[in-house]
C-alpha cells in the first residue's frame, strides 16, 4: 500500500511539472502534443529558419516530427514515402557542400529526407501524384516543427536531377526511393518576421475573373 502511494505522489508530482513547465516560453512536446499552438496561430508564424543553436533535437520530438508528416493526406491512401532522419554531423555537413547555405547545414542538428517510394506509388500517370504526397507531409511536418518550437527550412531536390544524384548517393538511396526535399532543422538562432504573402488578386470567385491578367501562351 506504502509503495502504491509513493508510487501515486511522484506520479502527480510528474504530471504537474510536466504541465507547469513552460521552459523560457519554448514549445515543448509531450505524448499528446497538447502544447502545440493552434492551427492558425502556427501555419501563419511559421517561416523559413537558416540558422540554428547547438541544442540537439529529442528523439520522441523527431517522433512527432515523423508523425506529423505520416498523417498528411495522400491519393488513394498509399503513402508512397520514405524518410530518412540524418542527425549525423558528417552527413550533415557534407549534404551541405561547399555552396552558398553551406554554414545552414553545419548549424543544423537534424534534417529529414522526404522521399517518393515509386514501389508504393500509383501506376501509370497517377504515379506522379507522389510530389504532392510528399510535399502534403513536407508541410505538415515544417508545421510541427514550428508548433514545437524548432525551426526548419524546405530544401529542394525533385525535379533538379544534380541535387536529387547528390542526396541520393549521400543517403545510400536505392533506384526506387526518390528525394522531393531534404528538411533542414534545428532550435532556431534567429527571429525573421513571417513575410505578409496575403495578395487578394490571386482569388477568383466560381470563375476565372481577370483580375490578374493571363498572358495566354501555353505553359503546360
Ligand atoms: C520546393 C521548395 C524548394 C525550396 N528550396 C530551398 C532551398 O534550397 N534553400 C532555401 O534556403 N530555401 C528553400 N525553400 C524555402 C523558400 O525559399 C521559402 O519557403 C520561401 O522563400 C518563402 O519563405 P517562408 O518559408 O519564410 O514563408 C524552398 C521551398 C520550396 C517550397
């Protein structure tokens, strides 16, 4: 009986902290995720982050990180995607190169490859519906990101055939696993505003309305 109490008492004293603590007012993550901010307030603060601390990302953060990705809508339900979770310093350090955002990539802790798995995907002309699978879990994953306090950037690799060679020959990623995106993360280093993306002339109500004028020569 002694020990069901003690038992009980750290248990009690364990939820109240955990729910108490608001460390420096940073997100923090738990099973349920209840502490994420709601949905507005993160899809219109989230921005690009290129800069990052040394902090290290937990593994049950990198968790929700993956499911929250995983829970993206897909046609069909096929889920046709691969990630790979890079928290290696090496690997990070050299998917960055010798390029311009080179010193992103060394500040970053973790990045997740956001792949198409062709052998989960559509057949025929339906099989490309794997970038917009992809990119839906892409976004919701920059989302939970945010909502937890990290901040990330989408970087590109599908359709540019150098970069998806490079990522692929860095990740050891066979024939049918095609990179879309590597997202770069971290605990963020700096604080840009969100840019004001809001532009009412790109909306059309029931019908094309000519607020913005087409230049009708075929594009696609
Ligand atoms: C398909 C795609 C590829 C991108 N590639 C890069 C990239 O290689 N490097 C980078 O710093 N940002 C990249 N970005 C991020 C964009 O630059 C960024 O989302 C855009 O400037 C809008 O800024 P925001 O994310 O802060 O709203 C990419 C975004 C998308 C959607």
């Amino acid at each position: 009986m002694n020990r069901f109490k003690t038992t009980a008492f750290f248990l009690v004293v364990a939820v109240a902290l955990v729910s108490g603590c608001n460390c420096n007012n940073e997100q923090t993550n738990n099973a349920s995720g209840n502490l994420m901010k709601d949905a507005e307030e993160t899809i219109m603060t989230r921005t690009s982050i290129r800069s990052f601390t040394d902090r290290a990302v937990a593994a049950d953060t990198v968790e929700m990180l993956l499911r929250a990705g995983m829970a993206a809508p897909t046609a069909v339900n096929k889920q046709p995607w691969h990630f790979v979770v890079i928290d290696d310093r090496a690997t990070l350090d050299s998917l960055g190169g010798n390029g311009r955002q080179s010193q992103m990539w060394k500040e970053s802790t973790l990045a997740i490859a956001v792949c198409g798995n062709m052998d989960k995907a559509l057949e025929g002309p339906a099989q490309a519906f794997w970038v917009q699978d992809c990119s839906a879990a892409t976004e919701n994953i920059l989302l939970a990101a945010h909502a937890l306090g990290l901040g990330a950037v989408w970087t590109g690799c599908y359709p540019m055939e150098e970069r998806m060679a490079n990522v692929s020959q860095m990740l050891g990623l066979p024939e049918t696993i095609v990179p879309l995106c590597v997202i770069v993360m971290g605990y963020p280093n700096e604080q840009p505003e969100p840019k004001d993306k809001w532009k009412p002339e790109n909306v059309s109500h029931n019908a094309f309305d000519n607020k913005w004028q087409p230049t009708n020569t075929k594009r696609f």
